[in-house]
C-alpha cells in the first residue's frame, strides 16, 4: 500500500528525515516511536501534503507517485491524518464541515453522496459507537475544545471517512485513560484486512491498547530498529537512547 | 455641481420656517460640496470622486405621482408588517400582525405641510458640519413618522421597504424616517433595500429614533441585492433608561454604502450593540462609521464588524466610542476583523476611543489578514478542495458576526440573504 524509499526531507536548511525507509501492506499496523525532534511529525506532514519540505526520495501510494498527488486527492483516494494539534476553524460548523469532506470523498469513490439526514444518521451511529458526545458536533469546528475533544474529534473522523490508510500523529499525547480508550477502540473496530495504520506515538502506552504489527524505532530521521510489540516495552524500560545504542 | 435647487424649490413651497432651513441647508451644502477625503468623517471615502466618476449627471429626483410598486421585490414566506417607501416616498402600511390602535404612522410629507406637526420635529432639522445632512435638510420630501403607544410589543417584525425603481435612475433621493417607541416597547425593525435591475441612484436617508425607558429596538439593516445603488444612510438614536438598542447590518450587495451610526446613551443602564458584515468584490466600497457617545453612567456598548474583501473593493469601518466625564461605570467594547483576499482590495479600521470619566471598561481591537494557512490546510486534509476550503473558512469567519443576532427567524431570513450572496463570489 505504501513504499517509502530512500526519503530525505528538510525544512529551512535543517535536515529532519534522513534515507527513511518503510514498507507498509494492507492490513498492517506500523507503530513508529522516537523522541521528540526525531521527525516523526514531519513524516505525517508530507504522507499527507504539507507544503515548505524540500523532498528526496520516492513514496508511492498504490503503487502511484503520491509526492504527485494534490492534498485533497490524497484524501480523497483513502489517507488520513488524525492531527496532533487539530485547527481551530471558528464560525465553521463541525457537522457541516465533516458532511462537505465525507460528500468530497464519496463523491470521489463513485459513491452517492448523502443528504443531511442520511448524513445525520450515519453521525449519530459513529458517535454512539466510540461513546463521544453528539453535542461536539453542532460546534464551531475544534473551537473551545479540551485536548481530549479535539484528538476524539479525529478520531470519530476517521471512522466516519473511512480511509484505507490512516495515520495516527501523537493522537495519544495528553489523553487520559478514558479518551485513551475511546481512541484505541476507534482504531481497533476499523482494523480490517485492507486498511493499514500508521500510529506515530511517543509512549508505549497506547500500544496497550493498540496491538502493533511492526514497531519501529526513529532517531535523528532514520530508523534505527524494527521490531515487533515487544519492542515497544524494551523502549519503555531502556528509552531511546539505550535501545539506538545497541543494535 | 447638476443640483438645481431654484427647480426644486418652485415646486415645493410650504411652511415658511421650513423653506428658511431648506435654503439655508442648500447654501450650506453648496459651499461644502458632496464631502471628500480632507473632511476627517470622511477619511477613507472620497465621496464626491465616487459621485463624479459613477454619474454623468446626478439630478434631483422630482417623481412624486407614481405610486406603483414592483411587489415582486417584497419578501416571501416570512410574516411581517410592512412600510413601503416607493423612491423616498412613503406609499403604503400594514400592521396585519398588531392592534393598530397602539401605532402611529405618518407620511413625513404630510408632517412638514402641518405647522404643528413640523414643530414636533423641527429640532432634527439642526445645523450640522456634514454636507450630507444638509443636502438631506434642503431636499427631503417624504418619509415616516412611527410612533408606538407605551407597553407594546410587537408581534412580529416591521420590514421597511425601501424600493426604487426606474424613475429614480440617475437621481439623488433624500428622505427621513422618524421612529419613536414608547416606555416598555419592543420593535424588531428591518430596514430593507432593493431596487429594479440596472438603475442607479443615490439615496441619502437619515434616520431619527427615540427609545424611551425599558424600551427595545433591534434593527437589522439588509443591503443584500447587487445592485447599481449608492446610498448614505445616518441614523441618530436617543436612548433613554435601560433600553436597548441593536443593530445588525448586512452589507452585501450594492456599490456605495456608508452608513453612519450616531448613538447617544443618555440615561442609566442604556445599550447600545452594533454588529455586522461586509462581504464586497468588484469595485463596492463600503464603510461604517459608529458614534457611540456614552453620556451617563452604567451604560453599555459593544460592536463586532466582520469584513471579506476581494477583487478591487474596499471597506472601511470607522468606531468611535466617547465616555463623557460623568458617565462612569461605563462598559464600552469594539472589534473589527477583517480578511483581505486580494492585493488590490483594501480595508480601513479606525478605532477610536475618547474617554474622560476614569471608572470605565474600554476596549478595543483590530486584525486585517489572509485566510489561515493552516486552517486549509486541515479542510484540504479532509479531500475539500482549496476553492471549497477557502469558502468554507470564510463563511464561518463571517458567520460569528451573524451568530450574534437574537431574534431565530430574522437570523434565518439574513442567513438566506447571506448564503445567496457568498454562492456568487469567487473565493
């Protein structure tokens, strides 16, 4: 599904991935851990379209270019980024908002597009499911959120665009246990055979809850070990640093 | 200068202290000129440039036989009571909705032919240092005189149609509206304006309202139809004990507007709140000026202008807020956000505060930007396109200004008019 080969990435001069390699199937979970500055966000940002990096490398998507695709068409053919830090977009109606992305993707796929009370329905269900409060939805669009809202806002997202390969960017960072579980159930009820993930995370925690196939260790933009869960209870006892060192 | 006031003036003989202003006013406005920038009221807007280049020649409208009204551009599916106002003219009323027993309405023209009726507003026709006010002073015809008893509120809103048609192409129109609402009234006013396809017209209008105590007038001025219309509109309020004054102003769709706010909180617990949009493209050139003059003590003001501009057009929103030395406690608030989306558009803020009481809560604040990169970012992320990204955003960038109106049906009624006009610009 994705290929990611030899990708080299700066911003402003300053080198952040350096001949990053990573094979994706479909089906596969891939859990990539590393410490901050290690450019774990970077890669989000340009598997989802990000502009300001000055790219090497090759990443085909589906066996297309992807680095060729627009932002909105990525989306459209199935990526997803679940933000680590949710825009705010005031006066802009979450409903209204998530209803113009789905209809945008549906739309792409062939799919008939739905109607507000279709639309409603297929809400009302996703959010029952992943227990999240329906009220968030008739909200400004992340304004007045907590960190929780926000990150579960994604999350409800993504159930509800239903992409092929989502990418999950700190999703963790700041979550309690509760909103921590909401986010893993989110994940694991839409674990299918087609669709892979890619959950960039910090902490081994939501890996408890999350069962990666691949863990994979990013140091200063390169990997720097793969392994399989276990790996991510190594990192938790010896850090970064230990487990970068001996290998 | 076209103006000929001798023509006028043969046609319009009446009272004779009224004669008196309206040559007085002329002699006034003929010395000053239609205002240009050197004036500081008008800083931003270059009035008599925007006459020259927009009129060959700008005549005074005389048409007063034609009654006929194009009922077609009244509003539909919406209960209300009605004033048309045909040309400046005041044609017709409705109060379906309301025991007409608690209402007054006048035409203005029949009010300036009656001695004692003039007396009554004599005062509204003072001397001002504003070429606008006194081309209105010499030339006005017609208009209304609303009046309600005390204790009534209203059923439902009043729409004021102001409606134009061929006959006024070409014309300068100038009236007057009168509105008086007694103690404990409530009145939901709509100041509508729209015009026959491909005529232009400058209407200068002045507004004159007295809000007694506990009173309550909410205003939306809706200027939402593309049209050929240059329009300066001052309005002056008088707010008297713990009434409330609102204002909502959808500026939208014609060429020339300015719209002058002159608020005067003169007792206790009186407020005064003005909110709005502009959302302009082409060449429109809209402006708001406020006056908020706070005069006793515990009173309130507080004001929200947001403001799209594309293309070449330009927008101007100019605040002042006064607190007079005596009118401690007082609670004054304003800001203007503004998006630029183009090189060639413009948009003005001139917020000012002038305060001389020293127990006050002032505040004031101005942003003029682009659209957040990053908030398309997010949208673009979601498979909406940059185009459907863009309007988005700046739908929901003026949406917080509508949010703010009180009354369900009227927000539903503006959003209508607002979501016609965002679906025809090129974002």
């Amino acid at each position: 599904m994705l290929d990611i080969k030899e990708l080299s990435a700066s911003i402003e001069g300053k080198k952040i991935l350096k001949s990053f390699n990573l094979k994706i199937k479909a089906g596969e979970v891939h859990a990539i851990m590393g410490p901050n500055g290690s450019g774990k966000s970077t890669l989000a940002n340009i598997l989802s379209g990000r502009k300001g990096y000055e790219i090497e490398g090759a990443i085909s998507y589906e066996g297309k270019d992807l680095l060729k695709i627009p932002i909105e068409e990525r989306a459209q053919k199935g990526i997803f980024l679940a933000f680590q830090y949710p825009t705010e977009i005031p006066g802009v109606n979450t409903n209204n908002f998530l209803k113009t992305s789905l209809n945008a993707i549906r739309k792409f796929r062939g799919l008939k597009e739905l109607d507000s009370l279709e639309f409603l329905k297929l809400v009302k269900e996703k959010s029952k499911n992943l227990k999240i409060e329906e009220k968030i939805l008739s909200r400004q669009l992340n304004v007045g959120f907590s960190g929780g809202e926000k990150k579960k806002n994604e999350i409800l997202q993504m159930t509800i665009l239903e992409p092929k390969l989502a990418i999950l960017d700190e999703t963790d960072s700041g979550l309690d246990i509760d909103a921590l579980r909401i986010v893993s159930d989110g994940v694991n009820s839409l674990r299918n055979k087609n669709r892979s993930f890619l959950i960039i995370t910090h902490y081994q925690r939501l890996l408890d809850y999350i069962k990666p196939d691949f863990v994979h260790v990013l140091v200063n933009g390169k990997i720097v070990k793969t392994g399989h869960s276990e790996l991510a209870q190594e990192l938790e006892k010896d850090g970064y640093e230990g487990v970068a060192t001996a290998r | 200068m076209n103006l000929k006031f001798e023509e006028f003036q043969q046609s319009n003989l009446g009272l004779k202290e009224l004669d008196n202003i309206r040559l007085k006013s002329f002699k006034k406005f003929e010395a000053l000129g239609f205002p240009t920038k050197k004036q500081e009221n008008w800083k931003y807007t270059d009035l008599k440039a925007i006459i020259d280049s927009n009129f060959k020649s700008l005549q005074i409208f005389k048409d007063q036989k034609n009654s006929k009204y194009n009922s077609k551009l009244l509003i539909r599916n919406f209960e209300h009571n009605q004033i048309i106002l045909l040309n400046g003219n005041f044609i017709e009323s409705n109060f379906n909705f309301e025991d007409e027993k608690k209402i007054s309405i006048k035409s203005l023209k029949v009010a300036l032919e009656s001695k004692t009726e003039f007396e009554k507003i004599k005062n509204y026709f003072d001397d001002e240092q504003n070429s606008m006010v006194s081309l209105n002073h010499a030339l006005v015809k017609d208009g209304i005189v609303l009046k309600t008893d005390n204790n009534y509120s209203f059923n439902k809103p009043l729409i004021i149609y102001n409606l134009f048609d061929k006959t006024a192409d070409s014309k300068i129109i100038n009236n007057k509206v009168f509105i008086s609402l007694g103690e404990n009234s409530k009145l939901s006013l709509v100041d509508y304006y729209e015009c026959e396809n491909n005529i232009k017209y400058f209407n200068n209008t002045i507004h004159n309202y007295n809000i007694e105590k506990n009173a309550i007038l909410k205003k939306f001025s809706i200027n939402a139809s593309i049209d050929g219309s240059y329009n300066y509109n001052s309005t002056k309020i008088n707010s008297y004990s713990n009434s409330i004054f609102e204002n909502f102003l959808l500026s939208l769709g014609p060429n020339f507007i300015k719209n002058e706010i002159h608020c005067n909180l003169l007792e206790n617990y009186s407020s005064c709140f003005v909110n709005g949009i502009m959302l302009l493209d082409g060449n429109q050139h809209h402006e708001l000026k406020t006056n908020v003059n706070h005069k006793f003590e515990n009173c309130k003001s507080s004001q929200l202008i947001k403001s799209v501009l594309l293309d070449k057009s330009n927008g101007t929103y100019q605040g002042k807020i006064y607190v007079d030395k005596t009118a401690q406690k007082t609670n004054g608030y304003q800001l203007s956000k503004a998006l630029i989306l183009s090189e060639s558009s413009q948009f003005n803020s001139k917020p000012e505060l002038e305060i001389y009481a020293d127990d006050v809560k002032c505040s004031h604040g101005s942003t003029t930007g682009n659209i957040d990169e990053n908030s398309v970012f997010y949208l673009m992320s979601r498979g909406l396109t940059k185009q459907q990204a863009n309007k988005l955003i700046v739908e929901g960038f003026l949406n917080e200004a509508i949010e703010t109106i009180t009354e369900s049906n009227i927000k539903k009624l503006i959003l209508q008019f607002f979501i016609e006009r965002i679906k025809k610009v090129n974002i």
